[in-house]
C-alpha cells in the first residue's frame, strides 16, 4: 500500500461520524447494512449520510450495491486488512536501534 491512500483512508476515518459509520458497516459482515438502517442509527439526515458514505467510498474502505429500490452498504474488507496491515507491517522493526528501557535508566 502505498503512503498517500493510507493517508487518504485515516483522514476519512478521522471523522467521528465516518468512524463510526464504518464501525457499524464492520460490524455487520458482508451482509452489509441498508442505508436507511444507517440512517436510522445515526440519527442523521440523508443528505449528511450519504455525504460520509461518498469519502468512504472514494477511499476503498466501503462498496455499495444496488439491491432492487435498496442501497446495501459494506465495509471493504482486503481494504481494511491492507490498512491495518500497512500500519502494523514494520511494527518495532527498528527496535533494536534504541537503546533498552533498562539501559537508559542506568
């Protein structure tokens, strides 16, 4: 993954409206959610709805379909993973450079 989407993907999920939209989407499993019942939920208008749906959307983290007169939402989930990982991937990777916590209190 490279640096820019991941940024893009956390800045979207900087909101606490996105956030936890995508949380209730994660939540559900591929099944995904209506947008009604988001709405619902939230307590939001629709017009504010689909306004966070749009950022998640263009960022990969959430994928409509179209269900008859319904609009399922889901959470993306190999994107999410890829994020998650990105974030996770180099984990104390440089560790070893610094010094141990007993070491600096000597």
């Amino acid at each position: 993954m490279k640096l820019e989407q991941a940024a893009k993907q956390l800045e979207a999920l900087g909101n606490p409206t996105r956030l936890n939209l995508y949380r209730i989407l994660v939540r559900a499993g591929e099944a995904g959610r209506p947008v009604g019942f988001l709405q619902e939920s939230l307590g939001i208008a629709a017009s504010t709805l689909s306004h966070h749906l749009h950022r998640l959307i263009l960022t990969g983290l959430v994928s409509q379909e179209r269900q008859a007169t319904t609009l399922i939402c889901r959470a993306n989930y190999p994107v999410m993973n890829d994020l998650i990982g990105f974030l996770a991937d180099e984990c104390c990777a440089d560790a070893a450079c610094s010094p141990a916590a007993g070491d600096a209190a000597a």
